[in-house]
C-alpha cells in the first residue's frame, strides 16, 4: 500500500501511459489531448467566429470524457494518494531556481512564484499564464499535435512529422528555460 | 453510456500522471536543464513500449475490440508547421510547465490558476485558427 502513496518511477508511469493508449486505441479512437480544445471551442459557439469551429464536436465527446476522467483522476490522486507533496528534485535544480528567484523550490508541488494566488492577482503573473496558455494552444494545433499525439503516438509510429514537432518542442522549451524564465523572475 | 469507459480512462492517465510528478512544473524545468532523467525515462520507456505495441497493430496481431485491424492515422506533414508550431509549443511548455492534458489534471487539483491558462490554451486555438491560412505549413 505504501508504494501507492510514494511517488511513482518513470519505469511506471511509461508503460502505464502506453497501457492507457493501448485502450484508446483499443476501443477504436486515438491518443490526442489538444484537439480537445478545439471541441471546446466549438462547443462554446466559436462556429459563429470561424467556420472551422463549425464541425461535429459531439463526435469527440468520447475524447472530452476522456479529459473530464482527467480532472478527476488528479482529484484522487491529490485528495487520497499523495501525503506528501514534496518533488525529490535534482539539487543543482534547486541551486538554479533559488538564483533566478524561485524560493524552496519542490517543497511543494507547484511553485507559487507561477501559480500562487499572488502571482495570480499581479498583472505580470497573469500575463505569464495567460501566454503561456495561447503558445500552448496555438503551437499544438499549429503543429497538429502535442505531448500526446506526436511525441508518444507519432514517435510510436515512427512519423517523421512527430520527430520534428518534437525537435520544436525541445527547441522552444530550451530557449524558454535557459533564456527566457531568468529574465521573468 | 460507453463513453463512461473514457472517463475511467481519462480519472488513470490523470492519477498516472499526478503520482509521476509528469504535472510538476519543477519536474518539466529538470527536464529542460538536463539535470534528471525522470522526464526521458517516462516518454522514453512509453515510446519504446508504444512502438513495440504499434507493431502488433500494423501486424494485426492485436485488433480492436470489434476484432479489426487497428489503423493509426498517420500525421499531416509539412516542415514549417511542426519545427514552428512545435516550438511555439515548447515555449509555452517550458513557461507553464504542463502541456493539454496536465493542464485539465491540474484543474482537478484545485489549482485555480490554470483556468486561465486553459482560457488562454482556448484563445491560442482560436487564433491559429483565424490567421492559419497566413501562415507557412
């Protein structure tokens, strides 16, 4: 029962994501998240701003249980299986972050200098999230796919597109962890 | 209600994810400084499992549960999309540390913040989608 309540290896949580795409795959559909936000616009009315919008959305209403099992699944996994919240990280980690101004870093989960309510409520913070949102959202239907479509379904399947997605991928997080986050904060 | 399989689909690959520390901001920035291997172990290992897996597919080893071949759509091509749009991704990654799906785990945190970062993943979408015709793919 303990190892349920420690942090989980990569050695499971891999194959454990693989078993959840077999599934998917399984029961005819795909392993895709961001297209998601695609239906929700849709389903919210964009139709009547973009054409695009006006496809069958109910047609992935399995692909938005899918998400709503998500949210779900990380109310368990905070409410009853996680005691401690701390992240083990790398220390030279935690010497980086405390000198671009990141504070006790992975005593908690989440760092509050991002998604604290201060941060929240300070326009720069806002801004921050609400940015990080649109490149999100932009580059993964810009790039037909995200995390799960290209890097685990389309390096699965062995799709060049899917390795030079994640080639930007890398590229963008690069610049944005070495360059970038030491000038924001 | 078949699709209520999803959901219990979806409440795994979230406490999956939650309990790997895939949904840590901290985790994401590790990943990025090269300084854990935690990150490439996770989609290391599910790549490898997921190739070995996908071969079963084109094999017809493994049907679906109708007993038919598993097809997988291939992705759309093109170079300007995938390194441009991939890397607009990947600043929007490395920032907020959580990608769709972490997001919508997160949520089930109760971390209020990321309303706005979905608001915003919404807005995103919106916008490739007005000015796609303008852009190189």
């Amino acid at each position: 029962m303990d190892f349920i309540l420690e942090p989980w290896p990569w050695y499971i949580g891999g194959p454990f994501i693989t078993l959840i795409m077999f599934f998917l795959f399984y029961y005819g559909k795909k392993f895709g998240i961001s297209s998601n936000l695609e239906s929700i616009c849709a389903m919210g009315g964009a139709g009547k701003l973009h054409e695009f919008f006006t496809f069958d959305w109910k047609k992935n209403r399995w692909n938005l249980m899918f998400i709503i099992g998500t949210v779900i699944g990380g109310f368990i996994a905070f409410k009853f299986m996680t005691p401690d919240q701390a992240i083990a990280l790398n220390p030279e980690t935690i010497s980086d972050l405390s000198e671009i101004g990141f504070q006790n870093a992975g005593v908690q989960y989440l760092p509050d200098e991002i998604f604290g309510l201060e941060a929240l409520l300070s326009i720069k913070g806002a801004a921050i999230l609400i940015i990080a949102g649109i490149l999100v959202g932009f580059g993964s239907r810009y790039a037909g796919g995200c995390t799960s479509g290209h890097a685990i379904t389309g390096l699965s399947n062995l799709e060049l597109p899917s390795l030079i997605a994640v080639i930007g991928f890398f590229i963008g997080g690069l610049i944005m962890t070495w360059l970038i986050l030491p000038l924001l904060f | 209600m078949k699709n209520i399989r999803f959901i219990v689909l979806g409440a795994l690959f979230g406490i999956v994810l939650s309990k790997a520390e895939v949904i840590s901001w901290y985790r994401i920035y590790e990943m990025f400084k090269f300084q854990s291997f935690h990150m490439y172990g996770i989609i290391g290992s599910a790549v490898v499992l997921g190739i070995i897996l996908f071969s079963f597919f084109k094999k017809g080893t493994i049907k679906n549960y109708l007993g038919e071949k598993i097809m997988i759509e291939p992705k759309e091509k093109g170079f300007y999309r995938t390194i441009i749009g991939g890397t607009i991704f990947g600043l929007g990654w490395g920032l907020i540390g959580a990608c769709p799906g972490p997001m919508f785990i997160l949520l089930g945190r109760g971390v209020l913040s990321i309303l706005i970062v979905i608001f915003g993943g919404l807005l995103g979408v919106l916008f490739y989608h007005a000015i796609k015709h303008k852009l190189p793919h």
